[in-house]
C-alpha cells in the first residue's frame, strides 16, 4: 500500500501563506500552521498506519485531522455529522477500524471497539510530529440514501481530486464557501478545491441560519460558491443573497432546471453559473458551464480527463479514474461492470442535440403501470412564474395505484388562489403526457430538505 512521496494534503497546502484558512462562525483554522502544529497531540504518532473512524465534532476539527491524518494514516474512514450511534459498529467492523478520532470537547463514542480512542482539539498546538512511513492514504465515504448499516466506498486523493485543475502560479486565489457538510461528497470536493486551488474556505456552521451565513460569506469576500439547487432556492428567498458577488456559482446533487439557473443567472449577472454531475460513487463526471439544464450530446463523444459516458438500462453510468475504487465491506455488491462503468441510477432523456436528466430510477412513481419521474414534472412546475420550488410524490388510488400530486411554494408576494393551482395543472398539461400531469396540487409554505441539502422525498 505504500509508495515513496504519495501525493497529501499536507503536499497541497506546502507554503500556505498566513492569509490562507477555512472559517466557521466565530472560529477559524489557519492552513499555514501545517505541519508544525496540530489538532491530534502526542497521538498524532500512534495513529500512524492505523484505519482511522473520523468523527470529530465539527467541520474544522475534520478539516485539521484531515490534513494531518492523509498520508499517515492507512485509512480514513469519513463519518458525516448525522450517522446514529447504532451504526458505529458496523462502519468499524467493515472498515477494519483500529481507531476513532473524535470532538475532545466531549465524552468519547462509547462501545466502540477500537484499540485507540483520540481526541481532536481547537486550535492548533505546536508539536513536532514523529517521522511515519508515508502512505497512499485510503479515503473511505458513507453513501448517501442508504437504509440500515450504511454502505461505504473507498476513494484515494488522486480520484478525489482528478476533477480539480491545478492553479497556476499567477492565477488569483479562490476563496470558496458551500452549504455542503465537507464529511459528504460535495463539501469534500469544495474542501479539496479550496487547498488544490490554494485558496481559502468559509463553511456554514451547524444550525446557521442562511441570512448570517450569506452576510459572513459576503463579508469574507468569497468569490466561488457551491450548494444543491435546493440550497440555492432557499438563497433566492432571502435579502442577503445581495451581500455575495460571486466569480463563480457551482450547483450539484440534484437536477439544476433552467427555472434556478435563470434565477441565479438574474441574481448574479457577471458569475459564471455551472452545474456540475457527480456522485460518492461515480466520482465528478462533468461540469455544465453554458447556463443551461441538461448537457450536450457531444459529451458521449468526448473522452476529455478519460471520462466515458454510457446509457445503461436507461440511466447514465461513468467511467473514470474519479470513481470510486470498490464499495467496502463483507458481501459488498461489486460498484462497477466488466467494462468498468458506474452505474449513477440517475435517468436520462434525450431531447434534440442535448440530454436532460429526468430523475432516479428509484424514485419513479407508478400510475396505472405508467412510469412518472417526479423531477420532470418539478421542472414544469418551478418554470411557472408564480413558482419559487415543487415537490411531486405519488399519492394512494384505489384504481390506478397511486396518482402524481404536487406541494409547491410560491414566490413570495405571490397569492394563493384556485386559479392559479389551474394554471400549473394546465401548464403541465401543455407539456407532459396526460398521466404524468399532477391529479392534486397542494400549497404550502416550504419544503423539507436533508441534512446533505437535498429535497427530502420520503417519510
């Protein structure tokens, strides 16, 4: 497993300027205090060649033992902020976990059977780290929408950052901020841009209401910023949006329509609006960069980073070096095919010279043996000009099984009125087959998401 001089985020971040650090409300890591100080202590030594469960309290503890564990480490097994205790085992069971580093701040996971329990601590303390045999650090990561014991892929830093562009020397330093948790996929890969890029990072702490993120990010001066499309709704509504003038606005992890591209490209008139597919397994497939839903054909052709694209039983399925190696853990499902494709689940639909993506296969609702993809009515329904979001679920029918109803936020100043539900119904109709044009349109004053920031479309 190991090789002289693997690439670290310690190799990253050699000669951070002071000016350089990730921020959080009310507290900040500095990235120029590596590797002369640390969050780990005397066990920084011990944790060498371990397989180490990460689950340090908050973003900037997982930042700093990040930083300090990749390339020492011999697996680092990320934990996102919200994984139940009754599931703890099973990660260190299939991760083959030696040790846990968790928020010294409080009491360490208890029944936890590790050989090392170390705590993580803010901010940096001065310590002169034992030498290690240098290791290709395995990155392991929780999948998302998973029931039961999670599932866990295993990455390395190279298929972490294959998407990420090396700065150049006299390039301006990006400072970037995400509604993403970086113990997901997408926080992770803005993290990983923002030490590869060697730029800054600011976060949104816990429970953060988004005005005072956006005021904080406005006042940081942060010039690239990523969320879901369900984040960036939630932006739209808010009067702070105006504190950000951003370079660069990255959208990921559900279906950027044209309706929120258009709002963003309105809001913020001179920054470049991408929208960029990616997955914990399928790594990031490509980016979007022309303002409009969908992607073009041509990428079927392309092979640009060695990036193939197949149709697989419907659904677009991936095939590059920024894939994930294997799914971890005993009688794990193989993650690719024999020709080294993965599988994204995510449906696909060809209109014209471009493809748009319709939904998941696995969200597909059935009326009368008729398949609706929930997304494809949102589309329809959010392009309203009365609408701000749509959420579209099956509801029970006794004779077709079940029928497509809506919940659906209105722009603010905008009245509720029969005759506006008239108007999306007819609208829908306009567009979509008959059986796929919503029976019930219900309005309400907002939708749930999930903690990763994505329209939660179940319970």
């Amino acid at each position: 497993m190991s090789r002289p001089d693997p690439l670290s985020l310690t190799d990253l971040l050699a000669g951070a300027g002071a000016g350089r650090a990730i921020g959080m409300k009310g507290a900040a890591l500095p990235l120029g205090g590596f590797p002369g100080a640390t969050s780990l202590g005397e066990n920084l030594g011990a944790l060498a060649g371990r397989a180490v469960v990460l689950m340090a309290g908050d973003q900037l503890k997982t930042a700093a033992a990040l930083i300090e564990l990749d390339g020492r480490a011999r697996r680092i097994v990320l934990c996102p902020p919200d994984l139940e205790a009754k599931h703890l085992n099973a990660v260190i069971r299939d991760a083959k976990a030696d040790a846990i580093v968790y928020d010294g701040d409080g009491p360490p996971p208890e029944g936890a059977d590790v050989a090392l329990i170390a705590p993580c601590l803010l901010p940096l303390a001065a310590h002169a780290a034992p030498a290690a045999e240098r290791l290709a650090t395995e990155w392991i990561l929780l999948t998302s929408g998973t029931t039961g014991d999670p599932k866990m892929v295993v990455h390395t830093l190279a298929s972490l950052t294959g998407a990420i562009a090396k700065a150049a020397p006299e390039a301006a330093r990006p400072h970037w901020a995400t509604f993403y948790d970086i113990r997901r996929y997408g926080g992770l890969q803005i993290f990983l841009r923002a030490i590869a890029g060697g730029g800054s990072l600011t976060l949104r702490s816990a429970g953060e209401a988004i005005e005072d993120f956006l005021n904080r990010a406005g006042g940081a001066g942060v010039t690239h910023i990523s969320g879901t499309p369900s984040h960036w709704r939630l932006v739209l509504m808010n009067g702070a949006a105006r504190r950000l003038d951003p370079d660069y606005v990255r959208l990921s992890g559900e279906i950027a329509d044209a309706a929120i591209l258009e709002a963003l490209s309105a809001l913020y008139p001179r920054a470049r609006i991408g929208h960029a597919f990616a997955s914990t397994e399928a790594g990031v497939g490509f980016e979007v960069d022309d303002g409009q839903a969908g992607f073009p054909a041509a990428y079927f052709e392309r092979r640009e980073g060695g990036i193939a694209l197949k149709i697989a039983d419907g659904s677009l399925a991936i095939r590059s070096s920024r894939t994930a190696l294997r799914y971890l853990g005993k009688g794990a499902p193989a993650l690719q095919d024999e020709d080294g494709f993965v599988d994204t689940g995510d449906l696909i639909e060809l209109r014209g010279d471009r493809y748009y993506f319709v939904g998941r296969r696995g969200g597909i609702i059935n009326v009368g043996g008729a398949k609706v993809n929930p997304e494809e009515v949102e589309a329809v329904i959010n392009a309203h000009a009365g609408v701000h979001a749509s959420l579209v679920k099956a509801r029970k029918n006794p004779i077709t099984g079940a029928l497509v109803a809506a919940d659906v936020v209105l722009n603010a100043g905008v009245a509720e009125a029969p005759s506006l539900k008239d108007e999306i119904i007819a609208a829908c109709a306009k567009q979509l087959a008959p059986y796929k044009v919503p029976a019930l349109v219900r309005f309400v004053p907002s939708l749930a998401v999930t903690p990763s920031g994505k329209l939660a479309r179940h319970g």
